[in-house]
C-alpha cells in the first residue's frame, strides 16, 4: 500500500500571491543548475545560490528554504557534494509537499 505523501502548509502573505508561484518555481531551476554545477564541481555557483535561497525564504515565508539554502552554502564553502545533494533532496521534497495558505 503506497503511504499517503504529508503536505507542509506554509501560511504566507496573500500580498505576495503574485510573487510566490514564479519564487517556487525559480526554487525547481536552482535544482537542475545546482545539479549541472554540481557535474562540473563549480562549488562557487552552488554557494551562490544556496546564500541567496538562505536569504529570501524567510522573506517570502518559507523558512524551511532559508534552512535549506545554508546547509547547500555551507555544503559548498567545504566542497562536499554529498552534503549538497541532500539539500536538494530536502528541498525537491518540501517543493512537492508545501501547500500554500494565504493567510
């Protein structure tokens, strides 16, 4: 029997209706270009994104992606691949669980 996949509900602004959808969807292409860097070891471009995703989370009310973004920053600062691939796996997760709420 397949388990019923839990949904994160992420209470945001409604005044930021517009912006989430394109912000998660920018979040998607962080993974493919994480994952391109991460064939060519461009750790530099990888820290740069994880900083970024660690910096606007919180801003638009996802926390949980600022998480995510440090542990990719900091993955990255110590070139440790691994480390990075289990951050985009959070975050491909939490991108396929999160329900928005507009409260």
């Amino acid at each position: 029997m397949i388990k019923p996949v839990k949904k994160i509900i992420a209470h945001v602004d409604p005044d930021l209706s517009d912006l989430i959808p394109g912000y998660l969807k920018n979040r998607q292409k962080d993974i493919k270009t994480i994952n391109k860097a991460l064939k060519t070891s461009d750790f530099d471009k990888i820290r740069t994104l994880g900083h970024s995703m660690r910096g606007s989370g919180g801003s638009y009310g996802f926390m949980p992606i600022s998480k995510i973004g440090e542990t990719i920053e900091k993955a990255a600062r110590i070139k440790n691949p691994d480390q990075v691939k289990d951050g985009l796996a959070e975050l491909s997760d939490f991108l396929k669980r999160v329900t928005l709420v507009y409260d």
